[in-house]
C-alpha cells in the first residue's frame, strides 16, 4: 500500500487533518464532508479541485478511500464511525468517542466485526511531555504508578461565539461537567495502560461565566478514579478563569510532570523529572528539558504541541502496517471516556462511588444495550437527565441570538 487515501468530514477541527493529508509522504486527502456549505466553499476556494467535496455523508462514504477522519461533532461521533466501518473504511475519530452507553456497545461491536482499524484521537496523549512521560513509564523509570494529578481547564468564554455559533441547541450548551474529560484523563491512562475501574464525581457550581456562554452544565467536572492496580487520579476540567494543562504522575521510583501553563515556560512541551537514581538513568536530582524525537521539527508547525501531527501520523502508519504506530484503540478510548460518563452518574446520584464497565467483555455490554442516557432529548428520549445535577437553568434566548451575531461579525 502506497499513499493511504483519506476523507475528512469537518472542515472546521478537521483543517488540521487536511492540512495534514496535503502535506504528508504517507497519505493523500481525496474527499472532504461537511453540511456547512459556506465552509465547504471555503475550503474548496483554498484546496481547489484536486479533492471531491460533499454534502452528504452517505455520498462521501461511496468515494475511493481507505480512511475516513471524522471531525464532525463530539456527540456524533459513534454513528458516523459505525457507519463507515459498515462500508468498508478504517476510522479515526476525533474527541469524544460516544454520547451514550449504547453507542460504546454498537461501536465497538461494529469494529470487532469489520475486522478494521479504529483509532481515537485523543491528541493530548501526544504533546511532548506526555508523550516523554509514557516512554519513562514503559521503561520502568516511574515505578510502579500510585497517583496522579490531570488538568484541562480551558475559559472558552472568550471563543465561544467560535465554537458553537450561538446555537442553543449545540452539544457544547448542553454538556455535563464531566462530559469532556478524555484531556484529563486520556494521557494519564495511555501512559500507564491501567484500566479505570472506579469513579466519583464532583461538578463545581454553575456561576456567571457558563451564564454568560449560555451553557447548560456546571462550570467544571472534576473526576477521582481508582485505577486496576488501586492507584488514585484527581481529574479536573472545564471552564474555570484561568487555563491550564498539567499532567503530573507519583510512581514508587519518583514523579515526574508538565509544567503548568502559567510557567510560560513550555507548558505540555516540557518536562520535570523527580525520580531515584538508577544505573545509566537519572540521579536523583530534579531534571528539566523539551523532549524531541525525529519527528519533532515537523510536528512543531500543527496544533496542540503538535499533538495533532501524531495522531494522524500513527494512524496512517498503522494503516501502512507499521507495529510500532502509537495509536489508541476503540476499547482504550472507553477507558478515558467512561470515567467521565459514570462521574456524572455519581454525581446525580449524591456522589457515590460508581463501577467503570469493562466493556472488552460481551456480558458487561449486554447490560447496557439500551442505555441512552444522555442529555441530548433526541438520542436519550425519556432517558434524558439535566445538565447539571440541580437542573436545567433558564437561558432568554436574545443571548444565543447576541452570540451568533458576533460570530458572524468574525466571518466577516
């Protein structure tokens, strides 16, 4: 196999796969999807005609291609996956995975049937200190993990108008706290390869910042989970006032860690090393540098500490037969997922504990089946729950009109 063939579907998130497929010796970009025709337009003014543009999923799905990238919204996901691995094409899909319990069973039984590759984009994994981190890990540096600390905390107040487009109904309005947790949590379960088994949540409370956004869920989630081996990660994100991206892991040898944000000093891109010494390894003191590897230069011009060069880069090589690709698997991506989903669940239950379902074994998915639970009225139908656990605050809908006025002001 030459130059995998790839479609993208977004040309919103997605422009950074496109970019990718334009430029990459490993892959060629032959289709792009979207129902956004100004968007669509867009990118066909910029790309030209060297691509085959769609409007319908089912159209693009008919094309000459080996893989399709889905870039769509977090909340579709699962059926789109399903459906283009029931056509014959290998799937990378972006963050989240699934909405509902339902979805997880379907999409994984669609990929053990198609006997095709899935992979989940959980970019964080791939910025550089995590990705440093886990080389220690499976090198033994670390020991063995006790406890870690992950923070995602992203104010999206000021690009809001940008990413939902003053829709009311837009799946980021109507998330629960703990709904987008696999930047948190991902990178942590990717660098130990440990299950999650056990979860409580906590949502902080819904104040002025998500009213002024017109969100529906608390400002932020936060997740305490107990790993397979009795480790315990503290996972907090959402939209408190000041971001920061933090990955920081206590093993019996030591701890190593990202900087904070706030450093201005590399952030995901650096490292701190605090680990015994050993033979030929560190020597006890404190360490910091920016890990390279050989594809560091040009990861370096894509998004997200060149996090988003990665993901499509193992993808594509795992395509091409390459063993070593780095990609994260359908049933992985249930264990960064779930934690969050049944934090929720805890959370509207008063904060008990909640099992995380092993979901790699038939029986445990037979007993969620028909789980639509969601916030979503039309996937959940009358098993929808509130946003947040005290219930659906009322948003005047003159603010969702204010906010879609500004991002069409940014079109402009």
């Amino acid at each position: 196999m030459d130059k995998i063939k790839i479609g993208v579907i977004g040309v919103g998130r997605g422009r950074t796969m496109i970019d990718y497929c334009r430029r990459a010796e490993n892959a060629t970009l032959v289709a792009i999807c979207d129902f956004w025709r100004e968007g669509l337009d867009k990118a066909r003014n910029e790309i030209g005609d060297e691509v085959t543009y769609y409007t319908s999923y089912d159209e693009f799905l008919k094309h000459d291609m080996d893989a399709v990238v889905l870039a769509n919204y977090a909340t579709e996901h699962a059926p789109f996956a399903i459906k283009a691995l029931q056509h014959g094409k290998h799937v990378l899909s972006e963050v989240l995975p699934v909405q509902t319990m339902a979805e997880a069973v379907a999409l994984i039984e669609a990929v053990e049937q198609s006997g095709l590759t899935y992979a989940y984009a959980e970019n964080y994994c791939f910025m550089p200190a995590p990705r440093e981190m886990k080389k220690l890990y499976q090198e033994g540096k670390l020991g063995l993990f006790e406890y870690g600390e992950a923070e995602y905390i992203h104010n999206c107040l000021p690009i809001w108008p940008d990413i939902t487009y003053g829709d009311k109904h837009h799946w980021r309005n109507h998330m629960y706290a703990t709904f987008y947790a696999t930047h948190s949590i991902g990178p942590i379960v990717h660098i130990t390869g440990l299950r999650p088994v056990k979860v409580t949540g906590y949502e902080i409370p819904y104040g002025s910042r998500a009213a002024k956004m017109g969100k529906l869920g608390a400002t932020a989630g936060i997740e305490m989970i107990e790993f397979e081996n009795g480790a315990i990660l503290k996972s907090i994100h959402g939209d408190l006032s000041k971001n920061s991206i933090w990955f920081s892991l206590y093993g019996t040898k030591g701890r190593m860690e990202s900087a904070r944000e706030d450093l201005v000093n590399g952030d995901v891109e650096r490292i701190y090393l605090n680990l015994d010494s050993e033979e030929d390894a560190f020597d006890g003191t404190p360490v910091t540098y920016e890990p390279k590897d050989e594809l560091s230069e040009i990861a370096s011009g894509y998004g997200h500490g060149g996090s988003d060069f990665y993901t499509m880069y193992n993808f594509v090589e795992k395509l091409k037969g390459n063993q070593k690709a780095d990609t994260i698997d359908v049933y992985e991506a249930m264990d960064m997922f779930l934690p969050g989903m049944f934090a929720y669940r805890s959370i509207l239950e008063g904060g008990i504990p909640k099992e995380v379902p092993n979901l790699r074994i038939k029986s445990v998915r037979d007993h969620f089946r028909n789980d639509l639970q969601c916030t979503d009225p039309i996937v959940a139908k009358e098993q929808r729950i509130p946003c947040q656990k005290n219930g659906n605050p009322q948003i005047d809908d003159q603010l969702y009109e204010e906010i879609k006025q500004v991002w069409k002001s940014h079109q402009e």
